[in-house]
C-alpha cells in the first residue's frame, strides 16, 4: 500500500451505492475487534453493534430514515448503540446502585460509541470498502429500539452502511482548516473564511448537479439548525433511562 | 509500511509519557485535516479544536484534571469543543432563528467532535506519535470555559496529549468480540463471557503492578457508574446554550 494513513483519511467520502459483493466473516470480525481497540472512558466500553441483517428489519428502517434505500442494499448495515446495560449488571456484580440517568454517562457512552465506529470505519475503508453513516435512524428511536429489541440504559446513536462501493463521488470540501484550529482561545467566527467556504461549496453543488442546485453551507446550517431537529429526542432518551441528571 | 491499519488500530494504547521531541507544524495541519475529512452529520462541521500552548493553561488544566501532569508534558495539548457558534452565525446569515438548546444538535455535534478526533489519533499513531484522551476536563468545564474564553453554543468535549511516545505499554484487553457484536437483535448480558473478562483483567492488573493490585472490571465500571459522575454537567450544559429540548 503506498498510500499514507492521513491520505486515506483525507481521501473519505460517504458511499451510498454498493455492489452485491459480501464482505468476509473474518474481515466483519477484524472491523469490529478494531473498534473495540478504540479508546473508552475508564475502559468502560459502552458500546453494543447490533448486525441487521433480516431485509424487513432493514426495510423498516430505510423507510424511517427518509427513503434511504442503500440500508437495504448494503451488505452489512450495523446499529451503533450506547449501552449502559452491560455497567448495570456490573454495578449487581458489585453489589452497588447503578446512578442511573446521569449526564456525563449518557455523554461518555456517546462518545465512546463515536470513537469505536470511527475504528470500524477507517478500517473498513482500508480495505477497500465504502461506508454511509445513517444519523436518521434518530427520526424515530422508539421504532428502532423495538425492532432491535433495546433494554433500558440502552440508546441507538447511529446506523453505519458497509460494502464495497459502486460509485466513486468526489470527496466533500471542508471549511478551511484556519476556521477550526484555534491558537489558545476561542477565536470569533472569522466572516472571510465563511463566506470564502459558502462559494466553494456552490461550485461544489453547481458541479454536482449540472448547474441545477444553486445552495451555499450556510443555508445547509441554517437549514438543520434554524428548526427544532428531532424535537422527540429528549423524552425518547428519558424513557430508556438517559435522563440528563 | 508493513502493519496494516487494521494492525495499527488494534495495538493503540494510550500513552502518558512523552518525549521533548516537538511535532512538526505541517505533520500536526495534517492530523487536523484528517480530522476534518471525518463525517460530520449534514456537514456541519461542529467541531472546533483549541491548540493550548501557554503552560499556565497547560498547567491549569492538569491540575483541574485531577493532576494528570502529562498534559504539561505532551508535545501538543489539543481541546475538542463541539462547535455550534459557527451554526448560529449561519443561522444569522440566512436570516432565521436557530433552534438553541435541541437534544439532537447536542448528540450531533457531540459525535461530529469524537469522529473528527479519532481520525487525528489515528492518523497521528501512524506516524508514531502516540496520545491520551482526557476526558477529565469534564472535572471542571466552566473553568476550561474561562481559560480558552470558549463562547455560547460551544462546550469542551475532551482533550488530547500528542506526543512521541517514552514509553510502550501493552494493549489492555477488551471484552470479547461476540459480547458487543450482536446479530438481528439486543442480546441478554452474557455473564460467561463477563465472568471470563473479569479474569482477563484481574491477570492484567496482576502483571502491570507485579501482583499488587486485585480488581476486576465489573468492579472499575461500578465505581463508575456506581457514583453521579459530574453532577455539574447538565447545569454546566444549560448555562452553555445545551438545554436538552
């Protein structure tokens, strides 16, 4: 391999068209074990991957994510989730309660669910495959938390789509790195950066359609962020125990 | 390089001591270009990194931290901060109100920071520098708030020591891979397997301390758990702008 990891990484982009290739056992097994080797806040390891493969549950779940129908074409489709069960059997072993609902748990379950996916996929991508992380599952968690069967203290964070791919899209501009790396403080929102971004993300958009869309990220933004997403989040995470204490 | 990054990624271990050698400026841009080139949900890009170099700071933060005195040491200390004030100034831009305070806005930018940051440790243990997540900044969030004049709308997630390693400890044992990798559905705790890793881990502490130390997993997770971890996170959040819609 003469590629460099940093160009690996540099060189991602989501893939959402797959061929019917499967994926080996041992190289599914080989993803997931680098996963766990992510690091995990006190070793606590408060992740659980659930592999879907029934095509109804996979059905179910394109559909509640919006129509995105490559989570039944892929050849594996992987449900990251927090999970605190696994600690509250180990607070029983231990003979103490579980402080159940805390913040900081529902926090360090999230991040570490984050850092083990990131594992799996950088991986996979090493190997050739192409993978399409899918937040929409978080339309309608309930749903999700039924078909995969979800204890309490247990949370689906995310989807992940796995196959080797059947497109090749160009990789996404980013904002410049001067933006996000700050030197000792925070720094304001530098306004040239921005807008300097805004246009090359509509060349990027002009590019990609033909001339057809004319959109620059600042609307994308202000189009996620200007309307309360996913508004049922907060009582869906209390009824499974995350409860922001 | 002969290590495949499946390879690379299982043998990461955190490391806590470092070397005087600085990191070159064009290696440490590339780290935080591969971090940029992770997922970020819709491309929001929530993520800002806070690069701290003033050992004041440097100082402040180890001792916060509970006096993890590597955090002066390392060759760069870098703070992830999940980012929602370069939304707000999209938001502005476009003329509409953003949603403050959603559930979902903090799970998304939450998880954009812990992917961007493992593509930066991934990519920086392929160049042999080896890192330590401090999740311990949580200790005290409103005074690393203050040390790095970090906005509304923008909390710090974790930090990270970067370094080249003065030391080379073994990888500490996961679970075993059928306990976190499931099929179809949520599968009950299976206390053969936990059982088996308790054991695993009480050897592991045995050898590390030359048979001093006698603890087993289930019991490091349930002084975890077993305690309100930073009870100060949720207030520390709301006064940030997380309110937890």
């Amino acid at each position: 391999m003469t590629q460099t990891v940093i160009e690996q990484l540099q060189s991602h982009r989501s893939i959402r068209k797959f061929t019917e290739q499967p994926i080996e056992e041992s190289l599914l097994r080989a993803l997931i074990a680098a996963g766990q080797s992510a690091a995990t806040s006190s070793n606590l390891q408060g992740v659980s991957v659930i592999r879907v493969r029934n095509p109804q549950t996979r059905r179910a779940m394109a559909e509640l994510a919006g129509g995105q129908e490559y989570i039944e074409e892929a050849a594996e489709f992987l449900v990251f989730c927090a999970d605190l069960n696994r600690s509250g059997w180990c607070c029983e072993r231990s003979g103490k309660a579980m402080a159940d609902g805390m913040t900081e748990h529902f926090i360090i379950s999230t991040v570490d669910v984050a850092l083990f996916a990131q594992n799996v996929v950088v991986s996979a991508e090493s190997e050739g495959l192409g993978i399409c992380y899918i937040g929409a599952l978080r339309n309608d968690p309930q749903q999700v938390s039924e078909l995969l069967a979800l204890p309490e203290n247990v949370y689906p964070v995310f989807g992940l789509c796995l196959g080797y791919p059947d497109q090749a899209p160009a990789c996404k501009p980013r904002l410049a790195l001067d933006a996000v790396l700050m030197e000792e403080h925070y720094q304001p929102v530098n306004e040239a950066l921005m807008v300097q971004y805004d246009e090359t993300m509509r060349a990027y958009y002009q590019e990609r359609t033909g001339g057809e869309l004319d959109r620059v990220w600042s609307q994308e933004v202000s189009a996620l962020l200007g309307k309360k997403s996913r508004p049922h989040m907060r009582a869906f995470l209390e009824s499974k125990g995350f409860k922001m204490r």
